[in-house]
C-alpha cells in the first residue's frame, strides 16, 4: 500500500488513475447491468416478480421459447438487414463527405469550418444551458424582477 501511494505522490502512478477511474465507472454502470441481465435472461421473470430476487430458474426455456416463435427468424433477418445497410451507408457517406473535404478547392476551408462547427455547437449548447440553469443569479419564477423590501 505505502508503494502504491509513493507512486501516485511523485506522479509514476497518475497514468493508472486515469485509466482506472474511468474503467472502474465503466464496469459499475455498463458491465454490472449486463451481468445482471444475461441472468435474468435464465430466469422466470414476469411483471410481478420483477422487484424481488427470488425467481425460478429456467435455464435456456426462455430462449427455446423465443426461438419458436414464428416471428422470430423474419425479425432477425430484418434486423440483420438494417444493421448491414445503416453501417454500409454510414461508412460510405462518412468516406465520400472525407474525400470531398480532402480536396482543395474555393471555399474549401470556410466549408471545413462550418461542417465542424454542427459538431461543437451542441456540446456549446448543452455546457450555456446547464451554466444557466445551476448559476445563483436566476430570480424566483413566482417572484418579481425587484425583491422587496
């Protein structure tokens, strides 16, 4: 443990904070729901047993239930459709606007400019509103523009 915190204090260790900070924050919101999904997955879980933990287990029914389904086999296909197109047309519609910003031609770096400009915009956007809404400045709604005395 000494070890540990020497290497964080002459900075030999800060580069593992700032992985594992945020890995830690991955695995707690993204990977601890996961888990607990797939497990539910093999689970009885309906409307009413859904709040409490004690659920019978049903191992792989679920899934054999799902798969006879008649719906189930277009569904996927759909899917898989929608899924190969919209990343083929992303892909494609990403490569072309890159190549077209590639070449130089009149206007080509104030066209540059405002194409990034719909990327920045909302994060600008979002950062106005939220200064805004938790700064100390607001008067109350109910309230009028003058406090009396």
């Amino acid at each position: 443990m000494r070890r540990l915190y020497s290497s964080l204090v002459d900075g030999r260790g800060f580069d593992l904070c700032l992985i594992g900070i945020p890995l830690a924050f991955l695995i707690v919101l993204s990977g601890v729901p996961l888990v607990y999904n797939v497990v539910m997955s093999f689970q009885a879980v309906d409307m009413f047993s859904l709040g409490s933990f004690i659920r019978p287990w049903v191992g792989f029914d679920n899934y054999r239930q799902l798969i006879a389904q008649p719906e189930f086999w277009p569904i996927m296909g759909h899917t898989a459709t929608f899924l190969a197109a919209s990343i083929a047309g992303q892909f494609l519609l990403g490569f072309a606007l890159a190549l077209f910003f590639w070449l130089n031609f009149p206007g080509a770096s104030w066209l540059r400019g405002l194409f990034l400009v719909s990327w920045v915009m909302p994060g600008l956007v979002v950062g106005a509103v939220w200064n805004w809404l938790l700064s100390g400045d607001l008067l109350p709604i109910s309230g009028s523009a003058r406090p009396s005395t």
